[in-house]
C-alpha cells in the first residue's frame, strides 16, 4: 500500500473514531444530564454503539461523566455570554445571570447531584468559566454601590450554589415546584447581594 493511501486510510479511521465519541457522548449529555445515575449501557444504546465503544472514548464512566460535565459548563458558559449582561445594570444583570443558570439546572439535574461533585476533578476549576462570569458581576455591582461589600466575593458566590442546591434539594422533595424554587433562588440571591 502507498504512503499515500495509507495516510488517507488513518485519516478516515480518524474521523470514524471522532465522530463515534462525539456519538458517545452527545448520547451521554443526553442520558446522564437527566439520570445521573444512569450506566454506561443506557449511554451506549443512546450512541446506537456498544459499552466497549464508550470505554474505547472514555477510558471510565467517571472519564465520561467529566466529559459531561465539561460540555455542559461550556454550554452555560457560552448561552451567559451571548446574554452580554454588560448592557444592563448590575441587578438585572444578576437576574439574567441567575434566570439562565437556573434554565440550565432545571435541563440537566445532573449540575445539583452528588455524582457531579465526586471525582478527579475540582469542581472549582470545572465551573471556572461560569464563577469567573458572577465574579465579574460581583465586582462590576461592588464597584457601582449595587452590591453588597461586608463579605467577601468568594462567600458570596459560595452562597449563590448552595442556594442553588437548596433550591434543587425542596424540588427532589417534593416541596415545592421547579417554577417555585427557580424564583425562591433567585429572589434570595438579589436579596443577599442587596446593598444594606
């Protein structure tokens, strides 16, 4: 075989194999977004593949769950920006902000469950791009005497999640409807960053 025509052949197994894992885990964003506790034979069927072609891609399920976690952060991410909440005062920006995130949540209850928090990655550095667009928030509402300035950034973002996941946990529960804990969370979050 030619040089030639074995490069070409590399190259289209090379595009077979990208568009299996893209297969795999489209199906995986899918499945494991609404049923985090889902196993890897729900994804694969989802892929139209078979569980070694999930294990081919992603070398565990934590590996895919990561992949998961990572498209997702990067569609949050993306659906705030095209938000350009600049044009907008530093409260309505923040109802934006809190009115998209929780869309996005209520899409893919895998954000609020256990399974997202475990594993070999900080979650920290996970949801950089979205904590990184609230902590621009923060201090643009600081700077301007919209926001509060008596605590600090970090425990002001670190109570917006955990409002979040109280939100999310009165839903589980059966306490309240998602329309209900979308606007508890986001009316207790203005009103925490209120300037007194």
């Amino acid at each position: 075989m030619s040089e030639i025509k074995t490069a070409t052949v590399r190259r289209k197994r090379r595009a077979d194999a990208d568009r299996s894992a893209t297969a795999v885990l489209d199906a995986a964003v899918s499945v494991l977004g609404q049923h985090p506790d889902a196993g890897v034979d729900e994804v694969a069927a989802a892929a139209g593949v078979v569980r070694q072609t999930v294990y081919a891609h992603f070398g565990s399920r934590q590996a895919l769950l990561n992949a998961v976690l990572a498209r997702i952060t990067d569609e949050v991410s993306a659906i705030v920006n095209a938000a350009d909440l600049d044009a907008s005062t530093p409260t309505q920006a923040l109802a934006r902000w809190l009115d998209l995130c929780w869309e996005v949540l209520h899409r893919y209850p895998l954000l609020l469950h256990p399974a997202a928090a475990r594993g070999d990655q900080d979650p920290a550095a996970t949801h950089a791009p979205i904590l990184g667009q609230l902590r621009r928030l923060i201090t643009r509402g600081r700077r301007e005497g919209v926001f509060r300035r008596d605590q600090p950034v970090q425990w002001l973002i670190e109570a917006t999640i955990a409002l979040g996941h109280t939100a999310a946990a009165q839903i589980a529960a059966g306490r309240m409807s998602t329309a209900r804990a979308g606007a508890a969370f986001r009316d207790s979050v203005l009103r925490l960053y209120a300037a007194h």
